[in-house]
C-alpha cells in the first residue's frame, strides 16, 4: 500500500492510499480537512493515485463513492466512470 499526503502552505490537509494487487488498482481511504475543502485537494489525491497505478502498469482500477457526491464528481472529473452502483437492503418495518 501507499499513502500520498497532501499538503497546504506546509500543513498536512489530506489522505489518499493506494493499493495495488495483480495489475488491479484501489483507490482506497482519502480524507481531506474541512477548512482545506473546495481548493483541489481531494482532486489531486484522486489524479496522483491514478497517475501511480499507471506507472505501475494497472489495467483495472477501482474506486467507491457515494452516489451524485464531491467524490463522485472528482473521480469523473479525473477521468474515472461509473461502473454500477449498488443498493443496501434492509428489512421494512
């Protein structure tokens, strides 16, 4: 795994890990501060990720989000699509 680190006039302001396994990319874990919102961070995480995973020759990467989210938005933005959502069921009462 590797994590990236994003920094903001010499303050740590997020968090982005990646793994890679068999040719396969994950986008795992990212957090950004709130107060360093809304200036790219989240963004650069994602792309600097993505770069990484084609340096090292992935063919398949995979990344989650909360459908219509900012990190929907971003990993599109970066050239990511949709491959499907997924629905959680739970019992009616």
């Amino acid at each position: 795994m590797v994590v990236f680190i994003a920094s903001l006039q010499d303050e740590d302001v997020g968090i982005g890990s990646l793994y890679i396994n068999d040719g396969t990319a994950i986008l795992a874990a990212s957090a950004v501060k709130p107060k360093a919102r809304n200036q790219g961070v989240h963004q650069a995480l994602i792309q600097i990720r993505i770069n990484e995973a084609l340096k090292k020759n992935c063919s398949f990467m995979i990344g989650h989000a909360k459908f219509a989210s900012i990190s929907q938005n971003n990993m599109e933005r970066c050239g990511l699509r949709m491959a499907y959502t997924k629905s959680i069921w739970t019992e009616a009462k």
